[in-house]
C-alpha cells in the first residue's frame, strides 16, 4: 500500500443505547478482534502517523484493546462526554499539530478498505477534502448524501431527513479526508439543534462544501459502509467479514462446500486442496494445511493443522497441535497444549490435554488423556483415564512406546507404564509397569453359585 503521511483520527468515545450493552460499542467483536482494532488497521497500513483514537475519559477500557502491541503510533484523546461526531474530532485539536490532510474514521465501520482510505487521501489532494459513500439497498440508520457527479452537495443524518431525503440510498460511510486545522473552523460554526442534540461532524462537512469542493469517494464494496449502531448491524458486519475471508480462501484453492456457513476469522490460513464442510468454525491464530479435510461442526481455534489432517465432524480443538496424517473425532475435544504426532488417531469422545500422543498412537474411543505422554505406537483402550489431580496438584503419566493400555485402565499419575507393556482391562494402575510386563491390578473374579430358597 501507499505510504502517507497523513494523520488520522479513529472516533471511538462512548456506549450505543440500542446495543444495549455494558461495553463499550467499539469493544464489540468481529472477526475475533474489536471493531476499532481493524479501523486502526486500515489506517496503519496506509502508513498514517500519528493515528489519534478518541475514547471516553479515564480509564476508557478502549485503551487496553492495543496494550498487547506496538502501539506506539496512537495517540489517546479522551472526550470527556459524548456530544456527537463533531464534537468527538475537535478533541483532537491539539494532537494534530502539523497542517495537512487527516483521516478522520469512525470507529464503529470496520469493513473499510486500506484502499478506500489511499483513494480518500488521493481526491481529497486535489480538492479541499473527501468522504466516503456508498449506495446500499437499505440504508437503515446511516447519514443520506446527495451528490452532483462526484462532488458532495451535502450529508443529511436519518434522524433529522424528510421523507424524500430518506429515500435516497446514497449513504456517508463515516470516512472522510479532511484538512487540518481548516476543519476545526468549520466544526466551531455547528450547533446541536437537530434531532439527536449532538454536535455533528457531517454539519460541519456539509457547510464547507458550500464554500470549497468536497469529493465523493465511492467504495469498491458497498459493505465498506456498513457501521455497527446495533446488534442487527453487528451481525450483518460479522457476516461480511466471514465472507471476505471465505472468499480469499477460495481464492487460494480452499474448497468450501458451503461459504455462507463457515465461520473464518482472518487471520487464518488454509493450504490449497483442503476441504471445508459446513457450519465449520476457524478461529484466532489457527492455520490448516493443504489436502486436509475438516468436517461438518468443527470448532477450531489458536490451532495448527498438517497437511493430510482429517478432523472428523463435531470436534473442538483448543490451541492443539496436529502433524501430518492425523485423524480426529468424530466428538473429541483436543485442549491446549494437546499434541499429535504423526498419523496419531483420536476418536470419538476422547479428550486430550497437555499430553502429546507420539507418532501412530491410537485413541479410539472414550478416553482422558491429561498431562500425559504416550510413545510411538501405543494403544490407549476404550474408556482409559489418567488421573491427573489429586485434588490439589497434577501429576504426569508417562506411556511407553507400543504399550498396549487395556480398556477401562485408570492410571493413578504420577504413573509409567514402559514400553511394550500391557495392562488389563479394568485394571487399576496406581504402580509403575516395567517394560515388556502385564499388569493387571483389579479384582479376581469369583463366580459363586446361586442359591434359590
Ligand atoms: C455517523 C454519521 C453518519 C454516517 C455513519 C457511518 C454523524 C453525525 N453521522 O452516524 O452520517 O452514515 O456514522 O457509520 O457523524 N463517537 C465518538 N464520540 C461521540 C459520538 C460518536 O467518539 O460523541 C464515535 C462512535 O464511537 C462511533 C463513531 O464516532 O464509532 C460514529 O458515531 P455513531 O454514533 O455511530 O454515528 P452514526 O449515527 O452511526
Ligand atoms: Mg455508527
């Protein structure tokens, strides 16, 4: 992308009534990140500096969205209370000392495109300044623009709109360019005497377009538009942003037996000639290699995948590694820290955490397999638990390689069972096994005779 050196203003202060929510409105997610994270993005990867993100007062819970990174491009300008769009960006007054043009972006509109944002630099260049519109079907609660060819005549919120205003389908998608200091001259002259008592940053745009040429960028994507004013909004947003990256998927040689139920967040990859069924969920920082095939139901997040994995349906998988050749589920649950070698095989109903099973273990059905680790080729039986927790600590089971762990075995950690070792069906395993050695620790069997009176 384009370097710039445009400032940017990211509106981001306050709670929306009609999400009704505890949070505030920019902390809602989409694609596993918060709405004003991907704003920050777009703005980043335009290269603008500073980025001012303007945020309610105090210790705005905003702030702590970027405490996990560099942050050090964002200045914080608090607005002590929320009187509006208008009055929001004239907090950034004094942040924005060098004269030039500003990004001024609304925090709630995550779907924008860095290119959006260059081409709204690149036309607000030749004129006074720039905002971004599109033309949506139902343009619900978003400002209605009137344009003369690519010129804006003027911003009208749906609040405050005739009937005749309201139908017009052209809307402000809250992304302007804008010059500084010039904008806050104009932002000075605007009141709050219309319908939400709120000092509008689109009064102040509309007023200067009467004395300097304001251009009106249209979005390659429609979507770009789409802000998050309520809970509706914010699905129709998380819809989009499944699809964008189901699409880039398809793109790179994913086959998605069914884009729209596919929930993908986009920071995951997906190798070529790889297979998504429906209603599969890839969340966080998950990566799927090629020629694998994840079936129907499954929940994956802040996971690896090989190539060659078959993750049959209705499995969850929690920040689990997966090698080449494995196959999982139908029903099991990998936790964090669960790792497969090689072709290991997990069925269903088997859970795995903090326990690496090595290269061909088999752990077919209806196991606990916590704080373990199990050698190349062993078999773990149906119904095997290791007793990891005492109540107060855990400890660690250790199975050797090709040992046989009969059916319904419990292992009291801390616990070795050696190579090649068997233990019997039932048994309770509280002792080390050495290698090479049945053991058997369950009751002798008595069959005693029926007596009838
Ligand atoms: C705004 C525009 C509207 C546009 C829409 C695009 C105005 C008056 N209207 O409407 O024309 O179609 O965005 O999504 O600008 N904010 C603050 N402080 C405030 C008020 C808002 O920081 O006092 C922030 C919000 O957190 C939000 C952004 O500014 O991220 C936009 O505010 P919002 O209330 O959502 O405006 P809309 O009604 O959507
Ligand atoms: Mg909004």
């Amino acid at each position: 992308m384009t370097s710039s050196t445009a400032a940017a203003v990211v509106l981001a202060a306050g709670h929306s009534k009609r999400l009704r929510s505890e949070q505030p409105k920019v902390l809602h997610e989409v694609g596993g990140r918060p709405l004003v994270s991907w704003v920050v993005q777009a703005a980043r990867e335009v290269g603008c500096a500073p980025i001012c993100v303007v945020v309610g007062s105090g210790a705005d819970p905003v702030r702590s969205v970027f405490v996990d990174e560099d942050a050090g491009d964002i200045v914080w300008v608090e607005q002590p209370e929320q009187r509006g769009t208008g009055h929001a960006l004239s907090m950034a007054r004094d942040s924005l000392r060098s004269e030039g043009l500003a990004l001024v972006l609304s925090g709630d509109a995550p779907l924008v495109r860095p290119g959006t944002l260059q081409a709204l630099l690149d036309a607000a260049g030749a004129g006074w300044g720039s905002v971004a519109v599109a033309d949506l079907p139902e343009p619900g609660s978003l400002g209605r623009v009137a344009c003369e060819g690519d010129r804006l005549v003027r911003i009208v919120e749906a609040a405050d709109a005739d009937d005749d205003t309201l139908a017009l389908r052209t809307v402000n998608a809250g992304h302007y360019a804008l010059p500084v200091p010039a904008i806050f001259d104009w932002l000075e002259k605007v009141d709050a005497g219309n319908a939400q008592g709120e000092f509008y940053l689109t009064d102040a745009v509309s007023a200067a377009v009467r004395e300097h040429p304001v251009a009106a960028v249209r979005v390659e994507d429609a979507s770009e538009a789409l802000g998050v004013n309520s809970r509706a909004d914010l699905a129709a947003v998380q819809r989009v942003f499944y699809r964008r990256s189901v699409d880039a998927l398809l793109a790179a040689g994913v086959t998605v037996l069914d884009p729209d139920s596919v929930w993908i967040d986009a920071a995951v990859t997906v190798g070529a000639d790889s297979m998504l069924h429906p209603n599969v969920t890839l969340l966080g920082a998950s990566s799927v290699g090629s020629g694998c095939t994840v079936h129907t139901g499954a929940w994956i997040r802040d996971s690896v995948l090989d190539d060659g994995v078959e993750v049959l349906p209705y499995s969850v998988l929690d920040g689990a590694r997966v090698a080449s050749g494995c196959t999982i589920g139908p029903f099991a649950r990998l936790r964090p820290e669960a790792v497969l070698e090689d072709g290991a095989k997990v069925g269903n109903f088997v859970e795995v955490k903090k326990a690496t099973l090595g290269p061909g273990v088999k752990a077919s059905h209806l196991a606990y397999l916590g704080d373990a680790s199990v050698g190349a080729g062993a078999n773990i039986g149906a119904g095997v638990i290791t007793c990891n927790y005492d109540g107060k600590k855990k400890s660690r089971t250790v199975i050797g390689e090709g040992a046989f762990v009969g059916s319904d075995s419990i292992l009291v950690a801390p616990v070795e069972v050696g190579a090649g070792a068997y233990t019997g069906a039932g048994s309770v395993i509280t002792k080390d096994v050495p290698e090479e050695t049945l053991a058997v620790g369950r009751a002798r069997q008595k069959n005693i005779k029926r007596r009838r009176r």
